[in-house]
C-alpha cells in the first residue's frame, strides 16, 4: 500500500477519537499535542463549564513573517461531530477515507481540522511568508455554535476569517446563511382511563398531531424551512396521554420570512391546545443569526482569489445551514464558509477522497499567500 500524505494520516488518527458534543477533551488534547510540536503556543478559554464541555475553545496564533502590507488571517473549526452510532473505524478505501462501520467518519469537521493543522505545519516548517495566521478550534458546535458563542473575538488579532464547513465539492463559497429559532411545545390535558372514561380525558397527543397537522414543514420557499424533530408522551396504550412535547425548528436567510414562519407555528399550538381542551406552554429561542456576504467582503474577496490560484473556478450558494461563520460574521468579523470536499455529513456515507484533502492544504496556502498580498 503506498504512503498516505500526512493529512490523511491525521484525519484517520483525528477521526477514530470519539468527540461528541461535550466530550471533546481527548480530541482537544490531541491537537494542542500537535501544534505544541510546532513550538506554538496553544491558549485555551474557561467556556467550557458555562456550556456544558470538557474543553474551552483553543487558539493559536503565528505572528506576520516577511510580510508586506497584507492583513492577518483566520481559519476555525470545529472539534465535535454529531454522536457516533457505532464504533469509529476511518479507513482509506479507493481513494477515499469512509468508516468501516455505519456510522460517520466524522469528517465533519476533522477533515477541515486535519487540513488547517497540515496548512500551519508546512508554514512553519518551510518558513513560509504570511501576514499572521491564528488558528480557532470550537466545542459544541454541532448543538448551537455554542463554543463560538462564548469565544471572546477580540482574543483574535485578525479580523477576517474562514470555516471549512459545508458539504460538496470544492470551489463554492457560502455566500449567505439563515437564522434560526428553535420551538420547544409542551402540550397538556388531562388523563383518564381510555376503555372505561376517555370523555373524561383530553388528548395532549390529540392536540399536538392536531398542530402539526396544520404546519407548513419542509421546505416552505427557497429560503425558508421549518421542521418538527420529535414528539414524545403519554404513558400506556390505554391511559389519555395528559403531556406531550413537541421539539422543532425554523430556519430562513429573510429574517421577516422567519419571524412569519415562527408566529404561524404559536398560533397553531394554541388554536389546537384550545379545541382539544388542552393548555400548551411554549418557548422559542433564536439559535443563531443569518448573514449574507457581498463581493467586497474581504473573506469573499480572499477566498475568490485563492480558490483560482487553485486551480478552481469559484462558484457561491446560499446554505441552509449554519457554522460558526454565522457567529463570527454578526460579531463584525469577515468570514467566508467554504466547501472542502466532504460528502453526505451526518449520514453512514460519510467520506472525503484523499486528493481533495491534499487539494484543500493548497486551498490553504493559497489562502494564506492571498492574504500576505496588499
């Protein structure tokens, strides 16, 4: 079997840590291990018991060398993956890096962890020239951006950015994310026995199918979707089920659009809690805010001009999605979410071809050598 690029090899050590949402400790440890070997200092912020981690955000930062007038850049990731179904076993196979079992290889995000570490490996080692570089890996990313949420921005000296976060081939740049609001419903009525009195009993599963059934889910428009997770309640087949609580979601890149879709899901809650003869307590949280990049944002500008030194035409969509660049762009950041070659996250078909990690190191470089450029 010939040699695998050293990327390769550390996604595959990278990626057969399990790292859930709030188990991230072994994988952080690995890679501070890591940029430590390089001789580079390796900080680490408390936000980990405020939100639920064993770790807090790690960030490093290479000072300018040999730089000319250009800006400092940054690239995040992220260092959970959604929770395995079973064991992580990364292979190589064909070409391409999958699990050997059905579950994910956790390429999202420890490709772009793995390729941002290979990136700064060979800036530091061939002495490359830069204009500074800072490197930013987040928890709980994959429940809310909650490690992003909580890093204090101004700890970074560069104010323009990149997260290696959304699926396809590589070329595309994120132009536009949504916002988004979760919808948590409690549904409650009253039990009884339901062969003997049911009269007597009022429905919190009746009411809540009763809502759901009058939702707009899916995809609403082309920028809107809206979705119900789960629902769960009552307590044996013949018992009126007296709760029931119903998890969902909204999302859209119009933030009127999203405001319409929310209101519309309250009052179908509540006009079915009323004609079951049922209440209903209901709590809406904004997960996280939109953003949309124009072509002189600096991050859209950079990352045209080093995906074409890359050989890529860059092409731009506009996600339905969210990353940490929704919270770095609200913070008066320039960041620009970028495809990296990973296909079908959060699925057992998880994979990313090895010629698309070597190519996203050069992404990187070229990134780098866009921003040492006035």
């Amino acid at each position: 079997m010939p040699e695998l690029p050293d990327v390769v090899d550390l996604l595959l050590e990278l990626a057969a840590i399990p790292s859930p949402p709030g188990a991230e400790r072994e994988v952080a440890d690995r890679v501070t291990d890591y940029l430590r070997t390089l001789d580079l200092d390796v900080a680490e912020d408390e936000c980990g018991a405020e939100i639920g981690s064993t770790i807090g955000n790690l960030h490093t930062r290479l000072p300018p060398r040999d730089a000319d007038g250009g800006v400092p850049i940054f690239f995040c990731a992220h260092l959970d993956t959604v929770p395995p179904e079973g064991p992580l076993e990364p292979v190589v196979e064909d070409g391409v890096v999958t699990n050997r079992a059905p579950t994910i290889v956790g390429a999202d995000n420890k490709a772009a962890v793995a390729v941002m570490l290979e990136g700064v490996r060979r800036l530091v080692e061939e002495g490359r020239p830069h204009a500074g570089v800072e490197l930013l890996f987040t928890p709980r990313e994959e429940v809310g951006l909650e490690g992003a949420k909580a890093f204090d921005v101004d700890a970074l000296a560069a104010k323009t950015g990149f997260v290696y976060d959304y699926e396809g081939e590589i070329g595309t740049i994120v132009r536009s994310a949504p916002y988004s609001f979760a919808v948590d419903a409690v549904f409650r009525g009253r039990s009884a026995h339901a062969g003997i009195n049911p009269e007597e009993g009022r429905s919190a599963v009746y009411a809540a199918s009763r809502a759901i059934a009058d939702l707009r889910l899916g995809r609403v428009d082309d920028e809107t979707t809206a979705n119900i997770g789960t629902i769960s309640g009552g307590s044996a087949r013949n018992v009126v089920p007296d709760r029931c609580m119903v998890v969902g979601e909204a999302r859209s890149r119009d933030e009127r659009k999203l405001g319409e879709i929310v209101q519309e899901m309250l009052d179908s809650f509540a006009f079915a809690a009323s004609l079951a003869g049922c209440e209903v307590d209901v709590e809406v949280q904004e997960k996280y805010r939109g953003y949309r990049l124009g072509p002189e944002d600096p991050a859209f500008r950079l990352a045209g001009r080093a995906l074409h030194a890359a050989g890529y035409e860059p092409q731009t969509i506009d996600g339905g999605g969210a990353a940490d660049a929704n919270v770095f762009n609200n913070r008066g950041l320039s960041c620009a979410n970028l495809t990296h070659g990973v296909h079908s996250f959060h699925s057992p078909d998880e994979r990313v071809a090895v010629a698309d990690l070597e190519a996203m190191v050069g992404v990187t470089l070229e990134l780098v050598e866009a921003a040492r450029t006035p």
